[in-house]
C-alpha cells in the first residue's frame, strides 16, 4: 500500500530538477552571399602599373564594360586600343582576379579602315573594315589562316555581325612587326590579326567565354553602346575630348 502511494506521489508531483518544457527550435541566422565587386578601372590601372603603357580612359571604358557583361565565363579582358599606331603594341590582355598584364602586342585592322591608324569602322559584310565594341570570345578551329578564335559581336548594328562577316582572331605574316617597312602593318579584311609567334598562346588564354573590347574614342560609338549605359558614355568621352584628339569614325 505505502509503495502505491509513492509511485502516485512521484507521478503527480515530478521531481523539480526535470524540465517538462518542449525545447524550442533554434532560429536560423539568414545569411546572404555577396554580390561579385565590380572592378574599380582606376585602381587596376595603379595596381597593374599601366601608366605609360596602356591609355587609361581606353582601359577605364573597357573595365566599365567588364563589369556589365554578365555573359563572360572567365577574368580575362582584352583591349584593342585603334587611337594607337598599327605599328605600336596596342593589342592588351589582362588577368582581372591576378591583376596583371598577360600579354601586349601589335595587332591589324581592316584594309578598308585606314593607313597607319585606323579612322573607319563598319558592321556591314564585304566593308573589310574593323568593328567597334564589346565581343565575347568562342571556340577555336583551324581555318585558312591557321588557329583561329571565333567572336561574337554584343552590340547591335555596331559589331553584331561579326559571325556572318568571319571577323576572328588569326596569325598572319602580315601582322609581323617586320613588315612595317611601308611605314604600317600589313592589313586584314575586318579581323584584329597577330603576329604568327603569338597567336596560339593570345588565343589559349583568352578563348572560351572572356570580353574583348576594340576602342577608338568614338562619339558616335558611345551613344550608340548598347553594353555601356548612356551616362558612362558620356563622361568617358568628355573625358576623352579634354585629353586627345577625337578620332571620326564612321559605323
């Protein structure tokens, strides 16, 4: 009888030190996952040390671009400064996440674009003339001029035609520094050609999905820009008027 009554006791009056509360689930901290920082263009002009080499308003409109080109699958930029001499380097490739200059180099306009400098550009087939603007490298082939590298053109009535027109990246005898004797280098049919010694390992780094970007202080390339928003475009090209002269170019 006593022990029944203890089991009774001890079943409606539980001892103190045992808790009856339903532990309560521990909440979840949200976290979110950063946006990717856009590259400032002149703070990796100091940090890749480009002064006197690269022009800076050609690199800051190209890293402005960059930054916007949702469609790259690599950190790789290349930048086609045509405000500069065919017989200057003016062909640039950059490593965007090591910060550093791969790779400078002569390259070829078009024949129909001009002399020495290029000063004419056009989307049209057969114009063989160089386009302006923003691309995003493809695959490679073997073509009539050897290891090529196939581009897209981004921009709409400037460079969107640069499939139909065969506007690759290619080695050509041409584009040899050691042609210049007529005061130029040899010319292409609307392609940025390379000297034969660095086509292949140009085309290895930058193939597959990285931005190449051809320049040439145009006023009329910038308002039509499809990739750079018009109030970008504008400053840039102020900027651009107060520094040099501004090449006529016509799309």
């Amino acid at each position: 009888m006593q022990k029944a009554f203890l089991l009774l006791f001890l079943f409606l009056f539980p001892s103190s030190n045992v808790s009856t509360r339903t532990a309560t689930p521990e909440k979840k901290v949200a976290t979110s996952v950063p946006a990717p920082q856009k590259m400032d263009g002149e703070q990796l002009f100091e940090d890749m040390q480009l002064g006197g080499v690269v022009n800076f308003l050609a690199f800051r409109q190209a890293v402005a671009g960059y930054n916007l080109i949702k469609q790259k699958s690599k950190s790789i930029l290349t930048l086609i400064d045509f405000t500069k001499p065919s017989t200057e380097k003016r062909l640039f490739v950059f490593d965007m996440e090591q910060k550093k200059m791969l790779y400078s180099s002569v390259v070829s306009h078009g024949k129909n674009s001009g002399e020495n400098y290029a000063t004419s550009f056009s989307n049209e087939v057969g114009s063989y003339k160089s386009s302006l603007g923003f691309y995003l490298t493809g695959n490679t082939y073997q073509g009539r001029n050897g290891y090529s590298l196939l581009l897209d053109g981004l921009e709409k009535g400037i460079n969107d035609r640069a499939r139909e027109r065969a506007i690759v990246v290619h080695g050509a005898a041409y584009a040899n520094p050691s042609v210049c004797k007529s005061g130029r280098l040899g010319r292409s049919f609307g392609c940025p050609a390379l000297p034969q010694a660095l086509t292949k390992p140009i085309i290895n780094t930058i193939k597959g999905g990285s931005v190449l970007f051809i320049y040439a202080n145009n006023k009329e390339y910038m308002a039509k820009s499809s990739i750079l928003p018009n109030q970008t475009s504008q400053e840039l090209f102020t900027e651009a008027c107060e520094s040099e002269q501004t090449v006529s170019v016509h799309l």
